[in-house]
C-alpha cells in the first residue's frame, strides 16, 4: 500500500515538474501574443490571447464607481504608455438603459485620428480602436493603397437608442448606448484619396478593386481586436459603415 502511495506520489511530482517546463519554454518562446498572462502590448502584433486580455479592461453591469475607476485608470495608463494622448471625459446616466461608464476621448499621439474628432467612448474601446488601427488598418492601408491612412472617418461612437433605433422596449439596448460601439465609414490616406464603405465595399467605387480589398482586410483584421464587427456583407442597416463594438457576444460578418 506504502509502495503504490509512493508510486503515485512520483507520478504526480513528475507530471508537475513536466508542467513547469512546459510553462517555462512557453513564457520564454511563444509569442507574448499568444500567452494570455503576459501584459497587452499594443505594439505587438495580433495574437490568441489578445482579445481576452483587452475583455480584462472591460466594466461589468454592477461593477462599483471605485471598480469603474480603478480599470478605468488602468486602461488610461496602458494606452498613455502606447504614445496616445487620451483624456477621461464625462460619463453619462440617464437613469434608463443608456449608461456610459469609464468614458474617454482620444485628442491625439501615435494613432490615426478619428474625424470628426472628440468621439467619447468607453475606454476599452479605444484600447481595441488603437490595436485595430496599428495592428490591422495602417499595415493594410500601406499594402493595398501604398499611403498611410490619415484619418478614419466615423458616424459616432454614442447614440442614446436600442438596437436599430427600434422603438419597442422589449428590444436590447444598442452598444452605442453604452458607447461601446464604432461606426467607421471610411478612410482617408495621407495622398488625399478616399475609400469609402458605401462605394466602395463591392470594388465598383472610385477607390477600385484595391479599395475593396482594403476594406475586406479591416473588416476581416477587425474580427479579431472587436467581439462584433458587422460589415455590409451583414445586412442593409450596414451598407454604410463598418460596426465594430466590445460587446460579449460575438458575431464577424
């Protein structure tokens, strides 16, 4: 009986040391990407555990006002650090659905500017908008158009409304409400030339086949930063725009 308690026991403590040396290789290795309890670094290229560290930062419904400020200090710092010039901005209660907690604007630094400008949202959106931008537009604004994108033209990150403006009480609440949610509309590149969602998502727009490449790409890159990006290719409320929200679900169309 001693013997077979010993035998486990030293099965155990090698399956343990086993572990160990599997967890040191990958922290010294894998891509810090990949492992989810290395720090989000918005320089680092896209990986599997990018999302879930982003979702860190995210408020829950019933987090507290020290809660609300402790992560929202948090994701100030992590984006301050990154070169983005980011100011916390008002939150809003209207006493119904449409709450806005951890509110900031982006004003500046080593992103490409939204315009028009001084769009309010929750701050882990902004994380997601600066690693999509990084991480995803610039690279493939470079590749496909040969400019850089100068500014991202948006419809707005707040909307007091449920989803689809639909006046039933019983439908859910939009991310805008909660200003968790980007309507990008298109890009303008350093060289002035325009891409634009509405003309140019199918390749017949003045921006050509490589407009809707480039679109395509965003939409596709944004899968992975976004938990929902909604493109034309979704349905005809979005033949405009790209949706791109932090919201739990998630759906990539």
């Amino acid at each position: 009986m001693k013997r077979g308690l010993a035998d486990l026991w030293d099965l155990v403590w090698q399956a343990v040391m086993l572990a160990c040396a599997a967890f040191g290789l990958l922290h010294v290795f894998a891509p810090p990407q990949d492992l989810p309890w290395r720090p989000l670094d918005l320089d680092q290229p896209l990986g599997r555990a990018t999302a879930a560290k982003v979702a860190r930062f995210d408020l829950s419904p019933d987090a507290s006002p020290e809660q609300v400020g402790k992560a929202t200090d948090a994701c100030l710092r992590l984006l301050r650090d990154a070169g983005i010039r980011v100011e916390r901005a008002q939150d809003r209660d209207d006493g119904g659905f449409c709450v806005v907690r951890g509110a900031v604007r982006i004003t500046g630094g080593a992103v490409t500017p939204l315009a028009p400008a001084n769009v309010v949202m929750q701050c882990p959106l902004a994380v997601r908008y600066v690693l999509w931008d990084r991480q995803v537009l610039q690279p493939t604004a470079r590749e496909e158009m040969g400019a850089a994108p100068a500014r991202v033209r948006n419809l707005g990150s707040y909307a007091c409304r449920r989803i689809y403006g639909a006046q039933d009480e019983a439908a859910r609440p939009s991310e805008h409400a909660r200003a968790n949610a980007l309507d990008v509309a298109g890009v303008t590149l350093t060289d002035g030339r325009s891409i634009s969602v509405q003309a140019d998502w199918d390749g017949e727009g003045p921006a050509g086949m490589a407009g809707s490449r480039l679109l395509h790409r965003v939409r596709d890159g944004a899968c992975g930063v976004f938990s929902t990006t909604l493109s034309p290719d979704y349905n005809a409320a979005h033949a405009d725009h790209l949706h791109l929200d932090g919201a739990k679900r998630g759906v990539c169309r």
